[in-house]
C-alpha cells in the first residue's frame, strides 16, 4: 500500500548513537560504494569478485550486490522496463547507502545503462561515497563472449528491451575511472582499480 503524502509527515529517522565515523574507525579504513557499471559481457561481476578478493585479503570489509542475485531477491517484483530498471537502480542505490554506513566497502555490478539513473545514485549515497567505474568493452566483444547467452536470446528476439540491443547503453561522461577489459587483462585492470580504491580507504 502506497502512503500518502500526508502519513509521511509522521516518518521521522532516528538518530543512532554508533556512527559511521564510529564504525570506520573500528574499521580501520573509510567506507565507500564502488559502482561497476557496463553491458553484460563486460566484465563488471569478474572485476568486483577479484576486487574484493583483494580488499578482503587487506582486511577491508566488504560485500557485493550482483544484478542477477538482487534480481532474483530483493528485486523480483520488477520486470525490465525502463521504469522497472530505474526504480531496480534506486532501490540498490539506498541499499548502498546503507552499506556505506554501516562501514563497508560495497560494490555494486549492474548495468545501470542510463545516465539520469547513475546520477541519482550519487544524490542518494553522497557524490564524494561513489567510486564509479565504467567497465568498457565494445558491444562486439561482449556479444562474442556472451557469458550467458543473453545476446543470442535477445537477436533472437525472446529477450526484450536487452542493453545493447533492443535498449540504449548510455556511455558514462565523467566516470571516476574508466577500465577497458577488451584491451587489458584482468591483472591489469585490477591492479588499476586498487590503484584508485586504496587512495580512498585511509580514514579521514
């Protein structure tokens, strides 16, 4: 049931006495949402599992939300509209600010194919909280991968409003860090990532 404007009046969030600051410090290290975002194919849920084998090793805490397993949960209600796929991007959004609160370093991988959408998500977690990576690799090259068969279903035409295909992929203008997964290996662009990730970690 949908509340009306006036019973939201009476929502009013309650200040807890643990801190984020609090738990960074207990921590050791800041908390920040890493958001991979790029076509399927690309590379987006390698990169977030090797980061944070990484980051894991370091002694970061740290968690991933994954499109499919968010869809498959928390997300199963929402089909793949356009206005589905917004609201699938929100939803994660105010999940990662939860995270970044609690003390995490969590990392998203999902498409999040439209710009308006990857621009909310930094209203909703705090510009200065979102390292966003744009994992780039050519349609082509995903489409050869095709991991999971996805584009063979969507020329197919079984698989409607498919990124790349059948709906638009919005290239990220001003990204935080752009990594080419067709151009390097994994090692590489790995080692390009925790080159920006760690910069961000020593607590303020």
């Amino acid at each position: 049931m949908l509340f009306m404007a006036d019973e939201k009046l009476h929502i009013i969030p309650h200040n807890h006495a643990i801190s984020r600051q609090k738990r960074n410090k207990q921590n050791g290290h800041s908390s920040v949402a890493i958001w991979f975002v790029g076509l399927s194919g690309s590379g987006k849920s390698t990169l977030a599992n090797m980061v944070e084998q990484e980051l894991y090793n370091d002694g970061v805490r740290t968690y991933i939300l994954d499109g499919d397993n968010i869809r498959s949960g928390l997300n199963s209600d929402l089909d793949f509209s356009e206005e589905s796929r917004t609201e699938n991007i929100r939803r994660i959004g105010e999940v990662s600010k939860l995270f970044v609160d609690a003390g995490f370093v969590v990392m998203t991988a999902f498409i999040s194919p439209f710009e308006k959408d990857r621009e909310k998500i930094k209203e909703i977690i705090g510009v200065d909280d979102v390292i966003e990576v744009h994992v780039d690799c050519p349609l082509e090259v995903c489409e050869e991968r095709d991991v999971k068969g996805l584009y063979a279903k969507a020329r197919a035409g079984e698989i409607s409003n498919f990124t790349g295909i059948s709906s638009p992929f919005e290239i990220p203008q001003n990204p935080t860090i752009r990594v080419n997964t067709a151009e390097n290996d994994l090692d590489t662009c790995v080692n390009q990532l925790m080159n920006i990730i760690t910069q961000r970690l020593p607590l303020k």
